[in-house]
C-alpha cells in the first residue's frame, strides 16, 4: 500500500476523543451494570492512551537488568535478593523503577 499525502490518526488522541464521548455524552444516559461497564471502558481507554503516548521502550532496559522472571524469582525466594546482599540494591532499584513504570501507565494518580 503507498502513502496517499493524508495525515494518519494518532491513536491516543482517537482514544481520548472516543472516551470524552462516552463520558459526556453517553454515561450520563446509563444507570446501574451499564454505567458501572461503560466507566470501566472509559478507564481501559484511557490506560490505553496513556500506553500508545508512553510506550514501553524505558520498560526494555530495566527488564534486562532484573534478567528472566523466572530466575529472579528463584533468586527472590532463595533469599539472594535480601538486604544486606550483593543483589539488593540493584534489584531493589530495577524493580521499583519498573512499578513506577507501570504505574505512570495504568495508574498515574497512585504516584501522586
């Protein structure tokens, strides 16, 4: 397919446009499960946008610092991570920096 000159969408922003609308114009409308649903919808697009405006390229690094899950989780639980130990403070660290990536996206006021 070539490029007709036309200006693409930027999903975020067509995300954010389809939630305003649902939140102004249709959940007033709605009552009960139904609004209870769309206002999860609501949120699940602005979780959405927010991924498609951050993206996840800051995540790669701090995923190849605390290595396979598995192993880490094999070194969490055999006490290889604890304070005191040559792991902890990078791991410590990794898998902060990691939450308050996640965070940023899924729920940003939980970072104040």
């Amino acid at each position: 397919m070539t490029w007709d000159g036309t200006e693409l969408p930027h999903a975020p922003d067509l995300l954010e446009t389809a939630r305003r609308t649902l939140l102004d114009e249709i959940v007033p409308r709605l009552s009960g499960d139904a609004r209870f649903k769309a206002l999860m919808a609501a949120n699940a697009m602005a979780i959405a946008a927010r991924a498609a405006r951050l993206g996840t390229t800051d995540l790669a690094p701090l995923l190849a610092r605390l290595g396979n899950p598995a192993s880490l989780c094999r070194d969490i639980r055999a006490g290889r991570c604890d304070p005191g130990t040559p792991m902890y403070e990078e791991t410590a660290s990794a898998l902060l920096r990691l939450a308050e990536a996640r965070c940023r996206i899924s729920a940003p006021k939980a970072l104040g």
